[in-house]
C-alpha cells in the first residue's frame, strides 16, 4: 500500500464531496482518535520497550544507586 497515494485520495474525496455529514464524521473521527505514545516509536525503540518490561517481568532489576555504581557515577 502507498499511503501517500491513499492519502491524496481520501483528501480528493473529501474535497470533492459536499456531505456535511461526512465532514462531521471524519472531524469527530481524528478529533477522537487515540494514539498511543508506543506506536509512534521505530521497530527497534518497540523492540527495546519490549525487551526492558520483560527484564522488569523476570526481575531483573537494579536500584538507582546500584545503576550509578555499575556505571561509574557518584
């Protein structure tokens, strides 16, 4: 799919039209429209969000203080 063009067609469609219930409806639909703050990450930024609630999961966890002592901060 060329979401480019799918886009330039919806948008034609919408212009072309003079169905205000339309308008109505696709205005309500974006305004109400959830996005999720994780679906706006690459796949790889996906796969690490994964990854570290998994570790949570498991346990595998450090304190702050242990994280600062592991990696050299005081």
């Amino acid at each position: 799919m060329n979401i480019q063009a799918e886009k330039l067609n919806v948008l034609q469609q919408i212009i072309n039209s003079d169905d205000v219930n339309l308008i109505k409806d696709i205005k309500s639909l974006i305004s109400n429209r959830e996005i999720d703050w994780f679906d706006g990450l690459s796949k790889t930024q996906q796969n690490d969000v994964s990854e570290g609630i998994r570790q949570l999961d498991n346990g595998n966890v450090f304190s702050h203080e242990e994280a600062k002592n592991r990696f050299g901060y005081k």
